[in-house]
C-alpha cells in the first residue's frame, strides 16, 4: 500500500514514461544532444550559498602563478609562494573572514568555502 503514496494512479500520457515507471525507450542521439534541464540554475544550486565565491577561486586558480613548479629550490620555493600569498591578498580573498571593522567581510561561510574550492583545484591540478 506504500506504493499508493507514491506513484500516481492516472494513465500515462508518455509512450516513453509511464506513470510511475523508468523510460521504456531509449533516447536518440539528436535527443541526448539537447539539454533537458538548466545547467546553469543546476551548478548554481550545486555551488550553494557561495557560489560567487567558489566561482572566483576557481579562476583565480587558473592563473599559472598558483601552479606547480618542480625543481625549484628551496629559497626559490618560498619567494614563490611569498609571491602567491600576495596575489591572494590583493584579490581581497584573505579578508572574507575578518571583522568589518578591520576592512573583512565577516564571512566565515564564505572563507571556507573559497579555501575549499583553492585546495580541491590544487589538488587537481597536481599542485599538493
């Protein structure tokens, strides 16, 4: 009696879905090749609440100056990541979780969000 619930007692009015079931034929290539839903309202949604700010991490780690370099030296190394920590100040992004009153956004949500999307793409891309 659970399934009375769930599925509908109407007829189907799709030869290929019916009421209650999974398609009953398959797609054509034409078909597959067309968007059935918004991709664009989807990775919004799938972003979540700070999709801006998962958006502009990953741009900003495009930029080859946040990519790995092998062979660097030690003090080569650290210049470069000197240099990388002052690309990240000048995008604002450090200030995301700073009080108001010392220049942030006061957005911890928003700061977490972004380091996670740096450290996934850095992951990514082979950097760590």
């Amino acid at each position: 009696m659970a399934d009375a619930a769930v599925r509908s007692k109407k007829p189907a009015t799709s030869k290929r879905t019916p009421a209650g079931g999974a398609p009953t034929a398959p797609h054509s290539a034409a078909e597959a090749s067309d968007a059935r839903i918004d991709v664009d309202k989807v990775t919004d949604m799938l972003l979540g609440t700070w999709a801006d700010t998962r958006r502009e991490a990953r741009e900003m780690i495009k930029d080859p100056a946040f990519w790995r370099v092998d062979g660097l030296s030690m003090q080569e190394h650290r210049e470069r990541v000197l240099t990388q920590m002052h690309l990240l100040v000048e995008q604002g992004g450090v200030l995301r979780a700073f009080p108001k009153e010392y220049g942030g956004a006061e957005n911890n949500g928003a700061n977490i969000a972004g380091f996670v999307k740096v450290a996934d793409a850095m992951l990514e891309q082979g950097v760590v």
